[in-house]
C-alpha cells in the first residue's frame, strides 16, 4: 500500500518540482549579494512551506475519516477532479502562453533578498502560489485516504516534500558546494526557463493530469 501511494505522490510532486515558478526564484536568489546563506534560507523556508500546506491538508483528511481505514470511495473522485483541474489549468496556460512570455517583476526583485528575507519570502511563496497550494492539498488529501498507518503517513509527507523540493535543492546545495563554478549554467538555466517557462508549464500540467484522472479512473 506505501509503495502505491509514493508512487501516486510522484505526478503530483512533479507539478511542483518542474514548475518554472519553482526553480527559477531558486536560481534568482544565487544572484543575490550573498547566496550561499541566501539560498540555503530560501531552501529552508520552501521546504517547511510544502511540508505545513501538505500536513494541514493531512488534518483534514483525518477529521474526514480518512486516516487508518480503507480508503474512502470520494478519493477516486478527488483525483478525478484534481487531475481535470490540472488539465483545464494546463490547456489555460497554453493559450495564454503569448501573454506569459516574460518573468513577473516580483520576481526579479528575488535576486535581491538578504538571507534573513530569504526563508520568510519562501514560505509565503508557497502559501500564496495556487498551484502548490492545490497540489499540496491534493497530496495530503491523497495520503490521508490511503488507509495507511501512522508511521507511513508520515514516511509518504517527507517522500512528496522531498521530490516536490527537489528542484529547489539541487541548485542551491548544489552551489553551496561548488560556488561560483556554477554560475554561467545557472544563468543559462534561468534564461532559457524565462523564455519557454509558459510552454513547458502547460505541458506538464496536462500530462500530469492525465495521469492522476487515469489513476482516479482506474480506481472506480
């Protein structure tokens, strides 16, 4: 049963973790006059920020009834819903690709963070951004239903802030190792994601999509 639900986690963290609203504000802020304690500050608020939306949807679901019994029949309708709603968002996207092709100034202002804004801007980041806030109740929802116990509801939160963060991590831990030896293949990461970031959010989100509708389907 943990095996399944992590592997269900996964589209779901993806929507996070391949979001271009995800990884260039990680990159922007190893722009900033001090990355290194400014990057690992914003990792740090990110990460607690997927994890409290993620464990206040797992609330819910337990006041739902969800939690250590079989997995409730409106479980395959939330991942039908969710993955519709991924699909519309994605088609949105596509269309409005034209009109999504430069960076919002919030977030060039990103490359300016001290390192005592950076984790405070992080967790507001995820909060007020509604595709994580979505995604993050689907997946603590997702869990919550799962009929697991204790130990692995807790194992499955940790897996999906894990690969959800983990294209925030890896260049910033990445540059706190090496430095300054990154720099040129950041800029080009966050160069190439500023032109082609309205595209490739759309098509993730309609493939994802597909699959968590099929998953709900399936499970009928």
């Amino acid at each position: 049963m943990l095996v399944s639900v992590l592997t269900e986690l996964i589209p779901l963290a993806l929507v996070v973790a391949l979001s271009p609203l995800s990884i260039i504000p990680a990159v922007l802020v190893l722009h900033t006059p001090r990355p290194r304690p400014t990057g690992l500050s914003f990792l740090t608020g990110w990460l607690i920020g997927i994890a409290a939306l993620t464990t206040a949807f797992l609330a819910v679901s337990s006041l739902l009834g969800g939690l250590d019994r079989k997995p409730p029949g409106w479980a395959s309708w939330l991942r039908i819903v969710v993955g519709a709603a991924l699909i519309a968002f994605g088609i949105y996207r596509w269309l409005m690709r034209k009109k999504s092709a430069h960076m919002p100034r919030w977030m060039q202002s990103l490359s300016k963070l001290t390192p005592a804004r950076a984790g405070g801007t992080a967790l507001a980041l995820t909060v007020v951004n509604p595709k994580v806030l979505f995604i993050c109740a689907a997946a603590g929802l997702a869990i919550g239903s799962a009929g697991l116990g204790s130990s692995s509801v807790w194992a499955a939160v940790v897996w999906f802030v894990a690969v959800a963060g983990s294209t925030v991590a890896i260049p910033i831990l990445g540059y706190a190792v090496s430095g300054e030896r990154l720099d040129d293949a950041l800029a080009r990461l966050k160069d190439w994601m500023e032109q082609q970031h309205a595209i490739l959010m759309a098509v993730i989100l309609v493939v994802i999509g597909l699959m968590v509708l099929y998953k709900g389907i399936h499970n009928l």
